[in-house]
C-alpha cells in the first residue's frame, strides 16, 4: 500500500511517500509557498508525478472536530480556520485522506517507529518553542475525555512569568525555545546577534562558558524535573521519550532535568528516559501512520 | 452467585454479603480482633453463619505483588507482609478469592456503582488521613506501568512542610485530615480536646467563626485546586468523584476548591465534580467486585 505523509507546519511542509514499511520519497517544502488547500494540492501532485498513492495523512497544527474533521483553531495557519482539509484534498488527489493534530501524530510516530519501538507504554515529550506531551499506550495516543490530556508543557512549576496560556509559572515560560533565550536576556545574558536569541544561543553560550546561560539552563531543567515528577506520580509510565529542538543539546537539558529527577524522586518510580529518533521527520511518519488506519 | 467482600482496613473490617447485586448481609469488626489470618479466618466463617459463598474479595491496605498477591507492604497490619492473604483464607474458606489494593477498590466502586456509576472515564479522590486518587475507564483502574500512577496526595503544590514521602509541601500535609489540623494549630488555632485535631474540628472551629481555621482551610483548598488542574492538564478526565473524611464537609472543602479550580483554570477543562457516595462503603463494594472477577 502507497501512504502519503503531509505534515503541514506553520514554516514548512514535509512531504513522505512510503510503500508498505519502506521510505520512497521525502521533500520539505516552504509552507509560505501554498496561499491555500490548492495551492498544497498542486504541490502534493507535482510531488507525487504520477506515483499512485492509496490514502493520505495531514497533520494539522491546531485543533480539529474529532468528528468532522474541521480545523477549529489553527496557531499559524488561520485561513485553515473552518475549513475539512483532508476532504478538500481528498477531492483533488482521488483516494482518501484523514487529519490528525500535529503533536498526537508525531507522538505516535516516536512510540511506535522511533525511540518507543517495542514498548507498550511511553510518554512522548517535545522540547520546542512550545511543549507538547502524549501519553501513547498500545501505540494509541490517551486523548483525555476532551481531546486536552498529556499538557505538560503547561503544568506551573516556577513563579516565573506569564504563559500564551494565561497562566504564571507554567514549564514552557522556562523552557520553550523561544522563552528560554528572553529567560536568559532578563537575567543579563549578552546578544548581540540578529532577531531574539533561542535554546541554541543559550546552549553556546552556556558551552562558552557564560554563566547567566548555565544559571538559565540550571533552572530551566530544574523546572522540566519539576514538571515530570507531577507525570510520574500521576500517570507513572513506562519509558519516557523527549525530543524537539531544545532536546538536541541533551548533555545541558535532557540530561541535567533526569539527573535532577532522580535527586527530587522519592516514592516515584524513574523510568527510562531516551532521547527521540525521528527528529523533525516524526509528524510526517505520524501522518503516514494515520493514512494507514483510514478505512 | 454469593459474593464476599472483606474491606480489611487498618482499624475495622467491613464485610459484605452480596447475592447477585443486592446485599444480603453486612457487618463491622475491629480489626484488633484478628490477630492473625486465621483467626480472621474464623470471624469470616461466624458471619457466614453457614451461608453460602461463591467467591471472596479481599482489599489490602499496602501494596501488593501483582502476580503472587503477596503482600510487599502493609503500612498497619506489618504482620500481613510476606504473606498471600487470598491464598490462606480461600483454604480456610474453601472457595477461591483474591486481594486487591484497598484504594484501587473503593475507586472502583466509586466509578462503577457509586457517583461515578454510568460514566467510562472517571478520576476518584479521596480525601482522607492519605490522600489517594484513582483513575477508572472503563470500570478498570489504570494502575500506572508499576502500580504508582493516581498518586494526587503526593504532588507538590505549596512550599508546605516535611511529608511523609519525604517531599515537601505535597497536597497531604495541606489537606490530609491529620495535616489539616497541624497546620490550624501551626496558624495558632486554638485547641483544648482530647487529643490532636483533625479536619473534622478545624470545620467545627470555621462554622464557629474562627478566622484562623477559615484561612487553614483556604490555603488547603487553593493547594488542593492547584493538585486538580495539574490532573486536568495531564489527564484531562471525564469526571471527578471526591470522597473521603474531609469531604464529608464538602460546603469547607470540595466546594470552595472547585470554585477555585474553575478561577485558575485557562486552557483547562474542568470536568463535572460529583460528592462520592459509597462512602465508608467504597472498598468492601470493591472487594465484592474483585471477587466477582475471579475466574
């Protein structure tokens, strides 16, 4: 069976072909190239040229009607606001299509093919400029009662500053990509670059020697700590996955926030922890894997 | 089918007799009585009073060895440690049986036929001296990858004292009924009964006006509405079923605390929150239900 992996983000657009378990083709694309679903549709034909596909994947960033399918809320891409995209592209390329949100597919895709292979029970965490957390079981994302479970990114560990979500103090005020570079810039840190500096500057900096980005990164992973002794007293996994940008630097995040977690754990049980494999191509394995379970 | 349910608790034993679903007998024995698994053994077989029984259940007050149903470890029967209970009595009872962690039990009950009855994804606290909590879909409990998920009481939600799992400022030592009345005295509440208050006397003290103990149970239930919005966050549930001791006052307790949750949630669902009903009732229902679920 020939599966269609669209994973459709706010910068850009990564297109997988995969025929049975074997990768055909990939390409990345800018998103700013699609002014709509047309747009996207022209290009998935003229990356296909020909190639038969039986089902598609589209991961969408923002939330979706599990019934219909509409995009109720899309961070980055408004004009999707509304709209079904994987029925309107369904009708331009032919075969049938589903839509899955963005976090859940690339969740899936690193419990099931990537770091979690084999194992029944992980908790999937990305470190990017947001913060997003899956609990998958069985291969299968636990959703919550309203579509809202595994939020770790917003659990309130500091007394730190406001979050987009309107609450003080929540893990991605002190570790998102974005919010770590402002964390390290109120506390002195020096940026003479171009635009806001992110993880990665605070990371060479903090390899440079700088000591307001350790003391930044210290309680930056203070806090994620923080955040996944609340996930082991509540929902105790198995293994725990961590990916995203800010995970790529694992010896000044990943592996400080563990090394603190089992300093604070008492009762609670640490599970391994492994660093995510599929990188930035997870949410378009996470789409091929959705195309798949079209019926 | 004849049912027996043993709810045997660190200072009574609630035994039930259920015949299909209605309740044929009931009685309450102090479990000082039974020094040992035989004699335990012989008050069964009085109550039974020749009566038939196809199947026991019995709740354990620690933890259990989910293969062997040893006991790991029973915080206020020690002597039970190391031993199969269900295996002992289902030999002096002549029928089969089986343990089961006492929380787990009355959680159960609480979702499958009490105020949860009907609903497939139900949270249960209770709020007692400990503070246990539950997650039941679909009338099972998710029991975590080793046995530890649920553990509400032990999340960190204020800069609060030393707790018994030797963290600091977890929900229990805010609103543990033993706790509760610490942390009165603590404030400066004012005390002259026989010996330490509980939540059931800093209630007392609040509906007598006393600003002290209305201000204890403030921060206790801001603590305790902080604890549930990291369990919306996390595991986003259907419903939730509040019980125990201190929520016997629910206008000072479970009340106030849903208020608060509902000012401090933003993204957050907050699911219905319904009084449990089953109350002291809960683990020897759900020792009848285990016992129903013996093969």
């Amino acid at each position: 069976m020939n599966l269609l992996g669209i994973d459709h983000g706010g910068t850009s657009t990564k297109l997988l072909l995969v025929d049975d378990d074997s990768v055909v083709d990939r390409a990345t694309v800018a998103t700013g190239s699609f002014a709509d679903l047309d747009e996207l549709a022209d290009g998935l034909l003229a990356f296909l040229a020909g190639r038969p596909v039986d089902r598609f994947g589209l991961t969408v960033a923002g939330t979706l009607d599990p019934v219909t399918q509409v995009v109720l809320s899309s961070a980055n891409l408004r004009w999707l606001d509304g709209l079904a995209p994987a029925a309107l592209l369904a009708e331009r390329l032919g075969v049938p299509g589903t839509a899955v949100q963005d976090g859940a597919a690339a969740a899936t895709a690193e419990a099931r093919l990537g770091a979690g292979r084999g194992a029944e029970d992980v908790f999937v965490v990305a470190l990017g400029t947001g913060i997003a957390g899956a609990h998958v079981m069985g291969g299968q994302v636990r959703a919550g009662a309203a579509g809202g479970a595994g939020e770790i990114g917003h659990l309130v560990v500091t007394d730190g500053p406001l979050c987009s979500c309107r609450q003080r103090g929540c893990l991605e005020t002190a570790i998102g990509g974005v919010q770590l570079g402002a964390r390290w810039l109120e506390a002195g840190g020096v940026w003479s670059g171009p635009g806001a500096p992110t993880a990665r500057e605070v990371v060479t900096a903090a390899e440079g020697g700088d000591p307001t980005a350790v003391a930044t990164l210290a309680t930056a992973t203070d806090a994620l700590a923080r955040a996944l002794l609340h996930l082991l007293a509540l929902v105790d996994p198995g293994l725990l996955v961590v990916g995203g940008g800010v995970a790529s630097a694992p010896r000044w995040t990943v592996e400080p926030a563990v090394r603190r977690l089992r300093e604070l754990a008492t009762f609670h049980r640490v599970p391994e922890v492994r660093l995510a494999e599929l990188g930035s191509w997870a949410g378009a394995h996470g789409a091929v894997l959705a195309a798949g379970a079209v019926g």
